[in-house]
C-alpha cells in the first residue's frame, strides 16, 4: 500500500481535528490524497464526482451520523472515530458496517495508531474483495467443476478455521503469560500488549496502545539510560538488563528482541519484562546464608590455633602458680592473667556459637548469663562511636528460662546489629534484663500466653525509629526500611521465628527521631543453679601412667608437667604414628591414652580406633581446639571415655582424668 497514493476522504465538522490531521499526513509524509468534508451533505456532494479508497468520518456530525454513509457507499471501507467513548456506538457502528472504530483524546494520540489502520482497513478490503472475486469466479464454473469446487471450498473452509484457530491460539498463548511482553516500533510506541502488561501497571486498553512504554513504565519524557530496546534498536541485536521499579518497588529482567520486515528492515521489538524480585530477594538471602557459613569456617580454623595456643599460655600459668610461693606479689599478677585467658577463651567460644549451625538444644539455663557472655562480644567488636550501656537487674540473675542459649544469642545479636545500623553506628545502645510479673492484661493479644512471671530483655536505641506503617511488617520475611543491597530483611524475622519457638512474646515501641525499643518475653522456669567447679587447691592427684599425644610440643610439655605435678607418671608423644608404634610394643603399660584430634598425619579419633583394636579396654579422653569432625556424642559411640574443649585450666585438667581413671575401677564397669 505504500507503492501508490491513498485516496481517502475525512469527514469531520472540528477545524481543530481537521488541522491536527493534515499536521499529522505532512509530518509523518503519509501516502494519503485526501479531501475534507465538513457535514455529511458535503460527503456526499464529494463522493458523487470523486472515488475513495477509504472514508474516516466522525461518528457525530452537524447534520447527521456517519451512519448515513454507510447505505450510500458500501464498497467503500469506513472508519468512525468519536471522542464519545460510548460502546455502544462502537457496536452499532461495527453492525452496520464500519471497518474499524478509533476513539479520540484531546492530546490527538489516536492518530499514532491511525496509518497502520488504515493499512489493515484497506488490506481487509482488498482481501475482501479478492475472496468475493474468486467466489464469482467458483460460481461460473461450477456446472463443469462441481467435484473440485466442492472439495476446493471445503479446504479453503478448513484453511480458514485453521487460521482463526491459531489466531485465537497465539492471542491466548500472548495473553497467558505471567510476564509482560509488548511489541514496540523502533521509536518504543507500544502497538500490541499482553494481559500482564496492563495488570501490572494496572492500566486500560487505550492507555497503553499508542504510548511510549518510557512514560508508562517510569513515567519520564526521554528514553531511559542503559534501556535495553534502544540498544536494539541501534544495534539489531537482542539485549538484556536488570531495571529497577522504583513506584513498583520491583525489579525486571528486561529482554528486547529484533522483529525485520521482508526487506529487512527493523520493524518492531519484543519486549519482554520478568518480575525477578523474589529471585533476587532470595539470591541475598542465599548470599547471606553463603557469607554466614565461610565466617563459621573461619572461625573453626582460627578457634583451634587460638585455642591451642590459650591451653600453652593457661599451662604455664598454673604451673608459674604452683611453683610460685604463696605469699609472693606474682601470685595476683599471674590470677589476673588466667582470668584474662579465660575470658578468651569465652570470647572465641561465642564465636564458634554465633557461626554454628545445628539443631536446637533446648535446656534450662540463665539469661543474664547468656547476655553477659553476648555482651562481652559485643564490646570486642561494636565501633567505639556506639556508647553500650548493660543494666542487668538482681532479680534478672536469679531466673532460669528453658531455651537453647545459642538462640537466645543470637536474638540479641540481631537486635544490637539493627540497632546499630538504625543509629548509622554512633549513639547510646541499652541492654536491660529484669524479672516481671505480667498481669492477663499486660500480654499482646497475637500471642495467647499466659499470665505470670517472665524474664524481660530489652534493647533501646537512639536511632532514626520505625514509622507505624513499617511498623505493621517489621517481622515479615524480607521486609527491610534499609537501602537495597545494605540488609536482607530476615534479621528480624528471624528474631521473630525464635521468640515464638520459646513460647515467648516480641513488642516493638517507637518514635521516629527519637529511637526504637524492643521488649522480648520469656517465661521463667524454677532456677536451677549452676554447677560449680573444683577451686585450685585440693586437685585430685594420682599414680597411674598416662600416654599424652598432641603436634604442637608446646603443649605436650606444658600439659605433661602439669599432669607429672600431680603424681602421675607421663611419656608424651607429638607424632600419631609414633605414638602407635610405642603403644603395639607395650599396650599393658599405659592406663590412660589423652591425644588432640586434629594431627597431621593420623586424626586423634582414627588412633584411638586403631589403639582399641590393640587394647580394647583402653581409657582414652580425646581434646580438641576445634572440629566439625568429633564432638561429645560420637567420642562416646566411638568408645572414648571423655571429650574436652581447650583449653582447659588446671582443675579441668585433672579431674576429667581422675574420673575416667576412677570410673573403670567401679563394679559395673
């Protein structure tokens, strides 16, 4: 249709609309021979002395309706533009014969669509008039071709419901899919769109067709940077980005694909756009998760040497403390120095729990404990601009809770970490831990507890505060107020997961500007108190030999001492396969076998193995800085009689192996 001029007559009574399309035809250089008819009788004065290929005629007129035309000029195909919008003009127009039906807006963005209806208009007519032609012909030949005939209409009637049916097919396939496609001119003009495309931007038929998918989709004048169509445009070539939704709060993955014509010229584009906001919500999640176990892998291998090296620096500590008079000044200066030991030792077993993983161990245990433990790695590790203040009542210290103490760690944990990125790290951070007793008015109403006393752990900050809508989600997964890429939001949703799990009650209060607080609730148990160790003085002693194996000769000497100071006869050992050797020669010598797990050449747990193939009522104690390989459960399964942490003091030491050495004296054994 674009070889030859169109001739076409509009039939409009609007100056404005006349002009805007004679704009229109010059600027976008439209093939049309046109004429221009101001009232129905003008339309008809013109149509008797000149032909159209096709008429576009307002639906209301001065003095009547394009419906007067149709009667007059059935051969010619006639469009009816209205700015009424009513439908039921639309199917009166379309009964009586229009070709198609436009509906005008004042901003004239009907015309955009105007040139390829026409197109098609003027195709359906042609095809219209080939088929009636070819239908002419059939008839003149019927008589002597009846048989092909026949056959022939009845393919052509298959040919045709075939082609309906994929029409009907493609367009419910187009509209099935969940993500929005579009077909777009190379100047990004939406022609076609699928059902998801106008759910999505929860927009109308005649908002989209006609519009830049720029003003729709981001609402902006000009293309957008980096946009994925304009580099196919430019290039010919499919592309593909990540594009944020800023009003939808969504990302998409946005693919546009070239569509050549016969000539090979760009056409049109496909566009597609895939909500991928969950996909990427998860890949944090799974990146976190990721991040998590890497700082636990970590933080086993640096707990083992550090824990080897506080067992050597703890070692000689007692030892300097036994050998030390007990009136001299060194004395305070070495208890001060285990003390500190010892706190180290808390601090890199925090870690290890902060880091682990595994299933819950719910046991009656002490809160306030469990916050001064957290506390303490709080502190080695929050930006000095953070001013944390600890205020632990008398009667918080006198309570138990039953609970899995490493989660109630990491409650806390998750709340001081929001807090301080609430504050932008600098401010006052307070941990309070007091005993309540809540009356049935006092308990929140989601969550059905009972009346009673409960411990009460609470964190205030001085931070930016939570808005009472954001307040409402706070504790739904991936909801987070932080800026994309700064948080996952499952932070406090897992506080949330916790909390619940312990039967316990969460409250949030807040003022934005001044700060947020969150009060957590656990019911108390009976307090059952802690065991107590043995003091340094009045250690059990003993008689009895005692193999020692461990690679680092610093400790074999340290613990070997410490053992030979207290009676017992000990050979120490550094190497596995050496340690074996000596034991096969003499397995009946030794009573006791003590080895570190982690060796270079044979494990700890591996030797005592091939030590009970040898001696199978052999006492063993397996020690350990760190490992996923061993832990008190499968040492025991394994016929070891006890398992330790290092670094262990001096008591810890030698009561362990008193208690093994003496329980295989008991009948039972």
């Amino acid at each position: 249709m674009q070889d030859s001029s169109i001739r076409l007559l509009l039939v409009e009574d609007d100056k404005v609309d006349q002009m805007a399309f004679e704009r229109f035809v010059k600027r976008e250089n439209l093939p049309y021979d046109y004429a221009i008819a101001g009232s129905v009788a003008a339309a008809e004065e013109v149509l008797k002395s000149t032909g159209f290929d096709i008429i576009i005629s307002d639906y209301m007129l001065g003095d009547g309706t394009s419906f007067e035309l149709f009667d007059l000029y059935k051969n010619v195909p006639v469009i009816i533009t209205t700015g009424s919008g009513d439908e039921g003009v639309a199917v009166e127009a379309m009964k009586l014969g229009a070709c198609d039906y436009l509906i005008k807006d004042p901003e004239g963005n009907y015309l955009q669509t105007l040139p390829i209806t026409v197109e098609l208009a003027l195709k359906r007519k042609q095809n219209e008039t080939e088929l009636q032609n070819y239908h002419e012909r059939l008839e003149s030949m019927v008589e002597e071709r009846t048989a092909e005939l026949q056959a022939e209409i009845v393919e052509r009637k298959k040919a045709e419901a075939t082609i309906r049916k994929s029409e009907e097919q493609w367009y419910r396939t187009f509209n099935s899919f969940t993500d929005i496609v579009t077909l777009q001119t190379p100047d990004l003009t939406i022609v076609k769109a699928n059902q998801a495309a106008y759910l999505t931007l929860n927009l109308t038929w005649n908002t989209v067709i006609g519009h830049h998918c720029y003003e729709l989709f981001h609402g902006v004048e000009e293309i957008c940077p980096n946009c994925p169509l304009q580099a196919t445009v430019k290039t010919f070539k499919p592309y593909t980005s990540e594009i944020y939704h800023a009003e939808l709060d969504k990302t998409f993955l946005v693919s546009a694909s070239p569509i050549f014509d016969e000539q090979g010229d760009l056409e049109y584009i496909a566009h597609v756009a895939k909500d991928i906001t969950e996909m990427k919500q998860l890949q944090g999640q799974l990146q976190q998760a990721q991040k998590m176990e890497a700082i636990g892998l970590m933080a086993g291998g640096m707990a083992h040497n550090f824990n080897n090296n506080l067992a050597i620096i703890l070692g000689n500590i007692e030892l300097a403390q036994i050998k030390m008079p007990a009136a001299s000044d060194v004395i305070e200066y070495l208890k001060n120095a285990k003390i500190a030991v010892l706190r180290s030792r808390d601090i890199i077993q925090q870690i290890l729990t902060f880091s682990r993983k595994g299933e819950k161990d719910i046991v009656p245990m002490q809160p306030a404990l469990v916050v001064d433990e957290t506390l303490m790695l709080l502190r080695s590790t929050m930006p000095s601009t953070v001013n944390l203040q600890q205020v632990i009542s008398k009667s918080s210290r006198d309570v138990s809770i039953k609970a899995d103490p490493s989660r109630i760690q990491e409650v806390l944990l998750n709340l001081c970490t929001n807090a301080v990125h609430a504050m932008e790290e600098k401010g006052d951070l307070t941990i309070s831990l007091e005993a309540v007793l809540l009356q049935p008015q006092d308990l929140p109403a989601q969550y059905g507890g009972m009346p009673g006393r409960y411990v009460q752990l609470s964190v205030q900050d001085s931070g930016s505060g939570i808005t009472e809508e954001a307040q409402k989600n706070i504790f739904d997964p991936f909801f987070t107020t932080k800026d994309v890429g700064k948080g996952t939001g499952m932070g406090l949703a897992t506080v949330y997961g916790i909390v619940e799990q312990h039967n316990g009650m969460i409250k949030v209060k807040s003022i934005v500007g001044e700060g947020t607080t969150f009060e957590v609730y656990f019911p108390v148990i009976e307090f059952q108190q802690l065991e107590s160790g043995s003091t340094i003085q009045n250690l059990p002693r003993g008689d009895e030999k005692i193999l020692f194996l461990d690679d680092d000769e610093m400790i074999t000497n340290v613990w070997s001492q410490m053992l030979s100071e207290h009676g017992y006869k000990v050979s120490s050992m550094t190497s596995s396969t050496e340690t074996l050797k000596l034991f096969t020669a003499n397995p009946d010598y030794f009573d006791l076998v003590i080895t570190d797990q982690t060796m270079p050449d044979v494990s700890g747990q591996d030797l005592i193995k091939e030590l009970l193939k040898i001696k199978p009522k052999l006492l063993t104690i397996l020690c350990t800085g760190y490992s996923t390989k061993i832990d008190e459960d499968k040492a025991k399964k394994l016929g070891i009689k006890a398992f330790c942490m290092k670094p262990l003091d001096l008591a810890e030491l030698l009561e362990k192996t008193r208690r093994v050495l003496d329980e295989a004296q008991l009948p039972n054994e």
